[in-house]
C-alpha cells in the first residue's frame, strides 16, 4: 500500500505506524454519519473494524470500547463519513484529460488558442497534440470552432481536442488530412460532420464520426496508459471517491486494471460496465466477473448509447430544437437495433446501462425495457444514464420497472442555460427531474460524468440541494422544486450509487458487515449550507480499514 502522510492530520490524529495489513482496529472520537439501506441518517463516534477491512460495529459514546485491539486511533472530534462512490465516469479518460491539454476552464476561443499555443511550445513530443475541454457555449462563441481557428496556432502538428461532453471532436487540417476525410466522406450512422456551404469538414466531428478521425491518431503504448491510470486514481482518492462505475471501459482500459491489480497498485473500487456487447463478452464471457483483488474490480454489465449531448445537438428530441428548428439530434440505433443490442446483455445476466440525454432517446430506452422486461425477469436493475431531458408523460415509466436514473447533479448547474437555449420553456418539466424521479419510484443515483464535469463530489451535493451553481446562481435554484434533501443526496453518492451496481451489500454505507470505505472530511456535510458543503475538504481517504490517501 502507498501511504503518503501529511503534517496537517497527523498531528489531528495520535499516529505512529500505519494499521497493520491484518488486525482488529478502532478509530474512535470521531463525529460520523452514515445511511442505513432505508436512508435513515445514523450517527456514531467510533468505528471497529475487522481484519478483512469490514466494519465490525458502530459505537456510540456510551458503548464500551473493545480491550484487545492491533491499532486504535484518536479522531479528535474530526469528521467520518461513508466513501463516496460516482455512479458515472471514465477512469482512464480521467487520467488522460489530467495529462495533456485541458481547455475546461477557458472562457473565450482566443483563450484557448493561447493555452493550445504554450502548450504545444511545451510539448514537442508526442507530434499529435491531444487533449480537450472546449465548449464553445462556455465561451459565447456563437458557432462551433473550425479547424482554421487552431490552424492559426498550430498547423505543422495534427491536433485533435475533446468537447467538454465527449461527444464531439475538434481537429486541425492536418490531423483531418492525415485521417483522409473530405468532402466526400460520408457521415457514419449515429455521427455527423460539420460542414461549410460546399460540403467541406469545417473542424468538428459529432458522436459517431469521432472515429473517422480517432482512426489515425496513435494508440497509447503500455506506459502511457499505466500513467494515466495512476493520476487517475489519485485524483479520485483525494476528491473522496472510493468506488467508481467505469462507463465503457475497452479491452485495453480493462488490461491496465488488470496490471495495477495484480501489482497490488489498484485501491478505488471499480464496477466496470463494458464498452459495447462485445467487449463484455470478450472480458466476462457469459456473465458478469466475480469481485477481483480483494474486492477492487468487477465487470458488472455493459454500457450502450441512444443518442448524443445536447451541447453538440447530437442529443435525440422529439421536436426539433429551439435554437436550430432544422435539427433533432441523432438516434444511434433503430429501435430494434437497440432492443437487440440490450436482450443480448441481459441474456448472459449483464446488467445493461443506456446513454440517454434527449427526450426522444428515452422514449426510446423505456420503450425497449417495456418489451424486455417481459422477458427478463427477476431484479434486472436497468439503468438509463444521464436521463436529462425527459418527456413529462414519460417520468412515470422510470418507475414502472425501478429503472435506474443515472444522474449528475453537476450537468444541471452547468447546463441550465444552454438548456433553456436549445429546448424553450415548453419542454423543461422533465429536464433534470431529481426529485420527481423519486417521488415517481425510481431509484437515483448521482455522479459526475468525470472528466466532462469535475470528480470532486461535494460540488454534486451541493448542487443537488441547491441547484445553484459555485457562484450561486441562478438564486434559489434553477427549477427548484427539483431539489432533493441532503439525506437523498448523500445515498445518490452512497447507497444508492451502490444500488446502481448490484454492490449493496457491500459498499454505500458503514452497516457492519461493509467495507469499511469511509473519509475524514473537515466538516459536518448533514447540516453546512450549499456554499459550504461544496468547499468540503477531504483529509483522509480509507478503503477497506486502509489508509488509502492523506491530504499533505
């Protein structure tokens, strides 16, 4: 195990050795919380943990301490809470994005320009310059960027760059020229190219054809992709995450999890949901894998897509869009394609897990569960990822099969506004509808689509309590009869992410018996305001009664 200790709880906490790898342990005068399976809020001030990295027991102030211990420590009063595990993300994207060139914090096009150009100044190797983060709704530019707009910063080097939501690509002219794409390439089923008035590609490819383009950029060697998987988990380590939902994880992405397990270097928790049919097929054969390294990595089901993002309207409606009257979005499967591709996952026990962002790619979705569920019977857990804009007369059916929503707090508080932009008023009863689903009998579970939003899950707390966003805005909350209460925030990132998994009864809570997964955090997350929660400051990472990270 890699302990990094810092000076600052060091000092909060009597430590002298780290916990041994096997013993009876006891973190006592804390002031901690957890749900229980119903959500019911339970507090406690000590924890005792089993040699297999179990919670043995919670303690309250009056319960006698146990006497025969291998470690003990002294909280002193410090905050405890449940690891907080992220629905939805992209490990090794994580690790990508943290490596190479990050746009997501850029406000204008010349801004990005500039960060591009030092960049590349930078980093003369590798030649193809990769990285992402644009929005060009972020930075009011009116229009997609071009490939003449990077050609002005680099030209000599292939570059190619990530929307924000990862459903589109921005590329230079020599990157689409070493792609062989024209204006005679056709748009791919479920892509689009962007195009000027006499049929050229202008820059941006959408959702499908993302792989014209990917085609020639070159495959990372073994190292890179290790490193990247290394400044991943530390990034999740330190925002509190102790278990992730992998979303489309390749074969590849799945070897590199297999290298840090069996090099003892894999501490998050990963519920890997394939990339596709075949790829889980081609991991877990006919059904999912048990839990690997002691409880570190398992392929529970398969991740497939309906449709694309609404920032690059590739997001699937039902009636064109407010903003672009000639455009729906794009539908990547016919319906019974898509019917097909599900029944096939749910035939060898996979659990299925569906993109879908527009309303009219959830009708698509509930529709397929509708006529599947009468075939698979028993606790299937379908879960629809995403599910940001809703048709009202569709919320109903979440509930009718205890679909999963697979939500992100943190989409809403960015994307309020371009919401209003390309639906119109008319259409935002269903949009990211929290509390509703809820109410409706869907079970919800919270993440972050990492890396298109931050991992750091506090923002997500807060914005699902507020639906403000880090400034505060809009006042009172975007649509806020959609809030949920802190309790039901904290099992979205809890329980209820571990619900999403078919891992309750194991992770989400401090019920004796579970992992033992918990964090120190400098604050009561139950009771600060939404400004505060988010600010919360993790100073220790545990999973599995180890100490997993430590704020330096």
């Amino acid at each position: 195990m890699r302990l990094r200790m810092g000076g600052t709880l060091a000092a909060a906490l009597l430590l002298t050795l780290a916990p041994p790898a096997f013993a009876d342990g006891l973190i006592d005068n804390v002031d901690g919380v957890t749900l229980d399976g119903n959500g019911i809020v339970r507090r406690f001030s000590g924890i005792v943990i089993t040699p297999e990295g179990r919670v043995a027991k919670l303690l309250d102030k009056g319960d006698k301490r146990p006497d025969e211990l291998d470690f003990r420590l002294d909280g002193k009063g410090q905050h405890l809470i449940p690891g907080l595990i992220d629905a939805h993300g992209h490990f090794m994207e994580l690790g990508f994005f943290a490596l190479r060139l990050q746009l997501f914090d850029t406000n204008s096009l010349a801004e990005a320009q500039g960060r591009l150009a030092a960049y590349a100044a930078e980093h003369p190797r590798p030649i193809w310059v990769q990285g992402g983060g644009w929005n060009q709704e972020r930075w009011g530019l009116g229009r997609f960027p071009t490939a003449a707009d990077l050609d002005q910063v680099v030209k000599d080097r292939p570059v190619v760059l990530g929307r924000v939501d990862g459903h589109a690509l921005w590329a230079n002219s020599a990157a689409i020229a070493a792609a062989g794409i024209t204006a005679a390439t056709k748009d791919p089923p479920g892509g689009r190219i962007i195009r000027d008035a006499k049929g050229n590609p202008t820059g941006v490819f959408v959702d499908a054809a993302q792989a014209l383009l990917n085609k020639a950029v070159p495959e990372p060697t073994p190292v890179e992709l290790d490193r990247a998987f290394a400044k991943a988990q530390e990034i999740l380590l330190s925002s509190g995450l102790t278990a992730v939902a992998d979303m489309g994880t390749t074969l590849a992405d799945w070897q590199v999890m297999r290298r840090a397990g069996d090099a003892g270097r894999l501490d998050v928790r990963i519920l890997s949901y394939g990339s596709g049919v075949e790829t889980a097929l081609a991991v877990a054969g006919t059904g999912p894998t048990p839990w690997l390294y002691d409880g570190r990595l398992k392929m529970v089901g398969v991740k497939l897509y309906a449709d694309g993002a609404l920032g690059s309207r590739g997001a699937y409606l039902k009636a064109p869009y407010a903003d672009a009257p000639g455009e729906r979005g794009l539908g990547f499967n016919s319906d019974a394609q898509l019917k097909n591709l599900m029944s096939r996952a749910a035939m060898d026990g996979f659990q299925v897990a569906v993109h879908a962002i527009g309303d009219a790619a959830n009708a698509q979705v509930l529709d397929a569960i509708d006529q599947l569920a009468e075939t698979y019977k028993g606790d299937r857990r379908w879960r629809i990822e995403h599910a940001q804009i809703v048709d009202v007369a569709d919320l109903p059916r979440f509930g009718r099969n205890g679909v999963i929503a697979s939500m992100q707090p943190t989409h809403e508080t960015s994307d309020w506004r371009m919401a209003e932009a390309r639906l119109g008023p008319a259409r935002l009863e269903g949009a990211y509808a929290w509390a509703t689903m809820l109410k409706l009998g869907s079970p919800l579970a919270f993440g972050s689509d990492f890396p298109v939003e931050s991992p750091n899950p506090f923002p997500g707390l807060a914005a699902a309590i507020s639906r403000e966003d880090e400034k505060g805005e809009p006042a009172g909350g975007w649509r806020p009869q959609e809030k949920v209460t802190i309790a039901q925030a904290l099992a979205g990132f809890t329980t209820m992410a571990a619900h999403a998994g078919f891992a309750e009864d194991r992770l989400g809570s401090l019920e004796p018996g579970h992992m033992a997964d918990f964090l120190l955090v400098d604050r009561d997350v139950m009771v600060v305001p939404a400004k505060e929660l988010r600010e919360t400051k993790v100073l220790e990472t545990w999973i599995g009664g180890r100490r997993a990270w430590v704020r330096k």
